[in-house]
C-alpha cells in the first residue's frame, strides 16, 4: 500500500465477507483484524474482537446477502461491539446491501425497509458507510451519514476491454428501463450499439420481457444489471435476444444473489456467459453453471476506497471516466 500507514488501520470481517476482505487485506498489504462472531444455539450472535481498537480507524465489512436477517444481525452487533470498545471511528463497508429493493412505497401499508436499515446501521454506530452498486442511488441519501457510493463498472470495463476481440458486433442491452444510465456509459467506454428491453414484472419472481427498443440481429449482446436474483430478468430477456437473432448473449451483473429458480433458469437458458462479482459467496450450487461463470473480485476497488478514506484523500476520483453508480 502506498503513501498509507497501516498503523491505526482495522479491517474485520462478517462470516458473509470473509474471502472478499481477505482479498481487500490483501489489496492494502495488511493482516486481517482478529475477531470472531459466535453463534448461540438459539440462533443470538455475539462478536468478540481479539485485538484492540481503541482510537483506531475501524472497518467492517459485510454483505447483507443471504442469510439476509443473519447478516443484518451481525453487522450492527459488530458495530455495538467496535463502538463499546473505543474505536475512533467506524466505516460500514456493505459490498451488497440486503433490503435495497424496498426503497419506496409503491402501494400502500408496506414498509420502506431500505430507510429502516439505515437508521439501524446509524443507531448502532456506524459513523460513515461504503456501498457498492445500490439497487438505487437515493438510498444514499437514507443515511443522515457520509456514504461514499462506488460503481463495480471500472471492474468490468477492465475486464471486457481485454476481451472485446471476442465480442464482435457488440450490442450493450440494458434488461430493463431502471438501467439505461449504466447500459449507455458501458457503450460509452466498450463502443458497439445500444438496445433496451421493455420488462414486465409480475411477481418477485416472474418476469417478462416484452419488447426491445433497438436491433440485436447478429449481434453479440451484452446485458448489465445490477443484481441477479431468481435470474427471471436476465433469463427472459435473454430469450427474447435470441428469438430476434442475437447471436451470442453475455450477462454481467454485480450481485450474484442467485436465489430459488436462479440456477436452473441459467443453466437451461441462453446466456453463454455470466460475469459477477465476489460482493456475495458463491456455494456449490452455481457448480451447474460453473464452466460458464466469471467472477471478478471487487477487493482491490473496496481496498482502494479503504485507503483514501483512511488518508482523507478523494474517493470520487476512482470514478472517473466511469458510468458511474446506477441512476
Ligand atoms: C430490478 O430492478 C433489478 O435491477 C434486477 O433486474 C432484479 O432485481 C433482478 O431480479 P430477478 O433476477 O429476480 O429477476
């Protein structure tokens, strides 16, 4: 790590981010902190730090991925816990945001349960906050906190720029309107054309994509989302791709969230390739679409934010020449 002293520096891990923190430790050229988080047999968490953090610049870093509630749980434990021992301050690092989705109120007597973690991650002690790639850019602002709000795009650029022999007559594909922003910066850095699909959502899990607003015939097309879950946005669209003449289909998505028919869907749909990132573990269970799989790590972006924090040093300068966070 350059330019940094590592000496007030702390990084721990929740059991959901362990790889991935290791992977940021590794970025700064730093040991892990030593904590553990114990489990009681009614399913209560307690985590004790093993080392001392009095006065230091402290981070956590954890995924509210599935088990979502657990993760949840964890996270503001930690935060109780690091404040009760006197860290000097503390950084929230969320490479996936559980309960994102919930971001307004889009009928009525339903909770906005994005808003409600927020107040729980401040209420617990967070004094600042790291998101990567939020379902919605305004969460930010649900936060009375400083969040710095990073973009995985750099990541994948990087990625595809080193492929792009492979990807001839390219046609970025936003899966749904929510995504145009990211889709057209993508094109902005990869070249190629730009096409939309018109998705209808029926139920969390069912998708349906009608329509698509440009031409894909011949195409290899790329696909960026935000999160894949039950994959019935990606795996829809990618059926419509195909039945209008693309020649390949790629998808890439910074949250692998993978959860109930995701799997399946995949490995009988017609995406030749899925690229994602380590934000969320991946289990055994992707082995069904593993020769097909990519997974780019986010830990030298999370590391190097990490180390501008800690040296007051701007953290907006990562993105430039980016497309940004979506919306
Ligand atoms: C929706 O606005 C999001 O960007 C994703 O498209 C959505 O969360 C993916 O969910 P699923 O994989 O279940 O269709």
């Amino acid at each position: 790590m350059t330019n940094t002293s590592n000496r007030d520096l702390k990084i721990f891990a929740g059991r959901s981010s362990a790889g991935l923190t290791e992977r940021i430790c590794a970025h700064l050229g730093m040991a892990m902190g030593q904590a553990r988080t114990i489990a009681f047999p009614d399913g209560e968490v307690l985590v004790k730090l093993d080392e001392d953090v009095r006065g230091r610049d402290c981070y956590v870093v954890i995924s509210t991925c599935q088990p979502v509630n657990d993760n949840l749980v964890e996270l503001l434990v930690y935060l109780d816990c690091l404040r009760r021992a006197s860290a000097a301050r503390i950084t929230v690092v969320i490479p996936y945001f559980g309960y994102a989705r919930q971001d307004r109120k889009d009928e009525g007597r339903v909770p906005i349960t994005a808003k409600l973690v927020a107040n729980l991650i401040t209420a617990a002690g967070a004094d600042r906050v790291v998101a990567l790639d939020l379902h919605a850019a305004q969460i930010q602002g649900f936060f009375d906190l400083p969040v710095d709000h990073l973009s995985a795009t750099p990541v994948f650029i990087e990625h595809f720029l080193a492929n792009k022999a492979a990807m001839p007559d390219l046609c970025v594909v936003s899966p749904d309107v929510g995504n145009v922003k990211v889709a057209e910066g993508i094109v902005n850095m990869l070249g190629g054309e730009l096409a939309i699909i018109h998705k209808r959502r029926l139920s969390g899990s069912s998708v349906v994509a009608q329509a698509i607003i440009g031409s894909v015939e011949n195409k290899t097309v790329l696909m960026f989302d935000d999160i894949i879950s039950t994959a019935g946005t990606i795996c829809d669209a990618a059926r419509l791709l195909k039945e209008n003449g693309a020649r390949e289909i790629i998808a890439a998505a910074t949250h692998p969230v993978l959860v109930g028919p995701a799997i399946e869907r995949l490995a009988s749909g017609a995406i030749s390739r899925l690229v994602v990132t380590d934000t969320i573990p991946l289990g055994s269970n992707v082995d069904p679409i593993r020769d097909r799989l990519v997974v780019l790590s986010v830990g030298p972006l999370l590391g190097e934010a990490i180390r501008r924090i800690h040296n007051n040093q701007s953290v907006s300068a990562l993105f430039k020449q980016t497309a940004g966070p979506k919306r």
